[in-house]
C-alpha cells in the first residue's frame, strides 16, 4: 500500500478514532481520552467517529460537570453508572440514575451535573455536523462546574 491508501482521515474531535479508517469494533473502555467539555464541562472519554455520527464513553467526577451549554448538534446520553443532576431548558429539573435516557435536542441550553456521592459515567451519541465540545450559555468557556450548583424543583 502507499502511503496515500494508509492515511487516516482527519476526525472532528482531536483525539477521537475514526471508525472505518481505525477498524469496525472498538472497546470504548480502553482507547484513549479526549476533553469532552473543554471550557465548560468535565466531561472526558473515549469518542469514535463515523460518516455522521460520533459516540462516547463519557465520565464526569463525582460533585463535577457541566455549567448550562448548546451546541448546534442534537445530542443523546444515556446514563450507565451513577445519578446526574439534569437541566433541560425549558423543562423542570431532575435527578437520573442507571437506564436513563436523555434528549438534547439543536441548540437547547442544558447542563449535567453528576450527584456527589459517586462518578457518573454515560454513553454519548451525537451527528457530527459540530465538534463534540458546545458553547457556555453564557459565551465566556470559564470552566467547568464543580459543586451541585443547581437543584431540582420539586
């Protein structure tokens, strides 16, 4: 082969695998980690990308995550170990544990937030018409969220 036929195409996310160029079956908990929320969020793990979609295996440390953010990609998480704090614009705030599956959909502010008493760890699909990473809500990207700043209603 010449080197042209070996490249690797280029990802959208520094870091990520490409899936195809990189192989077809990958153990999302060994490949290596990428930032997932620089500039808002502690979100870290393993990304593979396809043609159009990109996933993750994501972690956020126990009391850590992300400050209110959107990006222009709609987003799916679904929650495999650990409780998240959730805020979804324009709907009421709630706690989620094991089998909880959410919706982000384009451009809705949202924030996780995982419980104190445990790591969070969820399983992340989004298209790949934007990177990964989204934009703070409040456009400064001055860090993640460290405590469980927002509580629930009810």
């Amino acid at each position: 082969m010449s080197a042209a036929e070996t490249t690797i195409p280029e990802t959208r996310n520094k870091g990520a695998v490409k899936g195809g160029a990189q192989g077809y079956v990958f153990q999302l908990a060994e490949l290596d980690k990428i930032d997932a929320g620089k500039g808002y969020s502690t979100a870290f793990g393993a990304v593979v990308e396809g043609e159009r979609t990109q996933v993750g295996l994501m972690n956020k440390a126990r009391g850590t995550g992300a400050r209110p953010h959107s990006h222009p990609n709609e987003q799916w998480n679904y929650v495999v170990k650990g409780r998240l704090r959730v805020h979804i614009e324009g709907e009421e705030d709630r706690i989620v544990g094991p089998g909880t599956l959410l919706y982000f959909p384009p451009n809705k502010v949202h924030a996780t937030v995982a419980l104190p008493d445990e790591d969070v760890v969820f399983f992340v699909v989004k298209d790949l018409s934007h990177g990964i990473v989204g934009m703070a809500a409040d456009g400064t990207m001055a860090g993640p969220h460290y405590d469980a700043g927002f509580e629930p209603k009810g």
